[in-house]
C-alpha cells in the first residue's frame, strides 16, 4: 500500500528514514498511551523514554523539548484541519470571500483546539514561545493573506495575532471553566470580533 503523504506542519521535523520514522513513532504511541492513562501534566520525556525502551538522549534529539513531544501528539488532527483550511471546500477553504474563510477558520480553531484542550493547554505552558510557534505559524500566515486580500494596507500581522489571541488554550478553558461559557459562545464572539476587525477594514 503507498505510503499517505503528509503535510508540511511548520516548527515539524522533516521526513525521516523509514527505521528512524518507525522509532519515532514508538515514542510518539507511548507518549499518547501515558497521556491517555495518566493525564498530559504527567507527561514527562524521561519516562517516555523508559516505557519506550530507548535511551532519553534519543527522545530529546527526535524532539527537543516537552514543546515537540506534544506537537508530534497533536500532529495528526493538526494536518487535517490544515488541509480543510488550505485545499478543503469553502467557506473555510479556497473559495469562498476572505471575511467567510476568516469567520470560518475561527470558528473550526476553537473546535480544533478544544477537541484536544489538555494537550494545548500543556504546551502553552511548556515554555513561553511554545504557543507561537509550529502550528501557530501557518495560521498567522494564512489569516494575514486574508486580511490582506479585504485591504491591502492593512496591518495584516498584527490583526492576525489579535484574532488568534482569544483562541488560545488557555483563555478558551478559564471561558469555559470560569465565566460559564459554552463552546458555541465562544465562537459566536469571535464572530461578533471578526466582524468588528471587517468593519475597520472597509474603506470609508
């Protein structure tokens, strides 16, 4: 059977050798079984290692980090979702109006990101670059070309950092947690923001 073919995810180790990929997936199913049976804030690269039955120093040269363990945990949704916004059908892919594709996108992130909370709640607090990095990247990209295409004079960067800031682990769990809110809520706000930023877009 072919090989699936897998999408770039930026911050995401290049592909391997077929020995080295397999390796790399050992630690990866052992990191998912303890997450599963234990919790994400026990996740810890040392005991991955062991239950893998490899040598630590392996485990931090195929990640680096807690950071790149996750990201490999959460790979997989991670390049669906890319697809849907990059090649899948609108209005959240190719087709449709920028302001459709961006009220779209928002409201799939918090879907995405609540679907797998516990573990971007983990890398949000694994470092304090973790949360801008990897994934993050591709989705300021893809939010700043569609700012750009509604007003090419915008500040495209900085809004996309203002849209994306209130999809964040974090903030979507003390939401839900602390102020009551429901999924639907949330995203119903950043539709309610979204439209804001498209109002201050449009030429007067």
């Amino acid at each position: 059977m072919r090989e699936r073919q897998q999408l770039p995810v930026l911050g995401q180790p290049q592909p391997e050798r077929a020995d080295a990929a397999r390796n790399r997936q050992k630690i990866v199913d052992c990191a998912a079984r303890m997450v599963a049976e234990q919790g994400a804030e026990q996740l810890s690269l040392d005991e991955v290692a062991r239950a893998a039955c490899v040598g630590v120093g392996t485990v931090y040269r195929r990640f680096g980090d807690r950071a790149g363990l996750i990201y490999a945990l959460i790979d997989e949704r991670e390049r669906h979702f890319q697809a849907a916004f990059l090649t899948g059908p609108p209005p959240l892919g190719p087709g449709a109006a920028p302001e459709e594709r961006i009220a779209a996108f928002l409201r799939g992130l918090v879907d995405h990101v609540f679907g797998q909370e516990e573990l971007f709640l983990l890398l949000e607090k694994s470092s304090p670059k973790a949360r801008f990095t990897g994934p993050y990247a591709v989705y300021h990209t893809h939010l700043s070309a569609l700012l750009t295409r509604i007003r090419p004079a915008a500040q495209a960067r900085f809004l996309a950092d203002a849209l994306l800031a209130p999809a964040g682990a974090g903030l979507i769990h003390f939401q839900r947690t602390e102020r009551g809110l429901t999924v639907d809520q949330i995203k119903d706000g950043l539709d309610d923001l979204a439209r804001t930023v498209f109002r201050g877009l449009r030429p007067r």
